[in-house]
C-alpha cells in the first residue's frame, strides 16, 4: 500500500472526483458537486463505463445531461472513466474522491469501498452529509416513480424531467399498445 508523502502539499487535493452512474443525475448529485466545488480547484465527474449493465440512459445521454446541468459550475469537469476509480485518479491526478451520504445505510457500502481504494493506491475518500432535502433520493427511485407517471420534478433538474418523460412516455405508449 501506498500513502500520499506528507511533502506532497496541499496542492495534492486541489482536484477531486465525484465517481458514480448517475443514471440519471439528481438534486443530490448537483448538491454534492455544487458544494466540493467550492472546496477544491477542480472537481471530475466521473461517470463509470459498465458493459455489462444496461441503464435507463446510455453512457453518453448520461454524460450530456451531466454538462448541461453543471455549466453553471465552471470548474466542475464531466468524464468517463472505466475499470478501477483508483486508476483513472492516477492518470487524472486526483488525490480525493468525495461521496455524498445520505444516511447510515450508505455508510457499510462507501465505508468498504473507500477502505479497498486507500489499500490499493493511497486514494482518499471525504464524506459530505446529504443535504436533508435530499435524503431520500437516488437515481432508482427516481426513475421507479416516472415509470408509473409520478411528479419527479422537484427532485431532479428540469432536462431531466424532460429526458425521462421522453423515454418513459415511450415506454408506457408501446406498453398500452
Ligand atoms: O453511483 P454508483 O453506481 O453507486 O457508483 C459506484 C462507483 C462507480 C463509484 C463504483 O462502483 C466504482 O468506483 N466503480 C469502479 C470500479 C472500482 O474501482 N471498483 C473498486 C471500488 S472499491
């Protein structure tokens, strides 16, 4: 195992990655990204390539909606990454994930993951609480109640109300069909 040198500074944390699906991004994401956006230089999206799972919106869909609901973030950076987080934070000289939490059931899941990546390469991970107007959200349950035409717009941003009434209108026109 590898540990950051202690003379490596603070400019070491000066970029950080929020890593995730986000199939499809929600208030929470924007949350967590608006606010490390505000502790660090540059903040990198990073949105996990998955061959081998199919989500509601393709990898690029996702990566589109991810630019246009952060342009307001100049310095939050959309990319793609794929295999270890721990690699592509190597190449992209990122030193710090940060993870938002919602509540205690999120913590056993990111405390696992964030232990595997220190053990693998030093990478540090910073927990940021949920803002408790967000608690409860997460790209499933967002998407299970569009499915069945439920209001998701105060939880999501409005292109994403749009992008999930488009593809979940469809489904349901071809499945009354
Ligand atoms: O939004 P998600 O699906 O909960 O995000 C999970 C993600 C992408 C952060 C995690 O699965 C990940 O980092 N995958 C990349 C592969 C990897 O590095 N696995 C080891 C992490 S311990």
């Amino acid at each position: 195992m590898s540990t950051l040198e202690p003379n490596d500074g603070p400019s070491a944390a000066s970029r950080a990655v929020c890593p995730g699906s986000f199939d499809p991004v929600t208030n929470g994401h924007l949350d967590i990204f608006g606010r490390a956006s505000r502790l660090y230089d540059e903040v990198v999206v990073a949105v996990l390539v998955n061959q081998s799972k199919h989500g509601l919106f393709s990898h690029e869909e996702r990566l589109d909606m991810l630019n246009q609901v952060t342009a307001h973030l100049p310095n939050v950076r959309i990319a793609s990454f794929e295999g270890l987080l721990v690699d592509f934070c190597r190449t992209e000289n990122i030193s710090v994930v940060v993870k938002g939490l919602r509540a205690v059931t999120d913590f056993d899941y990111e405390l696992k993951m964030a232990q595997m990546n220190f053990g693998l390469s030093g990478l540090e991970t910073l927990f940021m609480p949920t803002n408790p107007l967000y608690s409860f959200l997460s790209s499933s349950l967002i998407k299970d109640v569009a499915k069945w035409g439920g209001d998701v717009s105060p939880h999501v941003p409005e292109l994403v109300v749009a992008r999930l009434s488009a593809r979940l209108g469809d489904a349901r026109r071809h499945t009354a069909s």
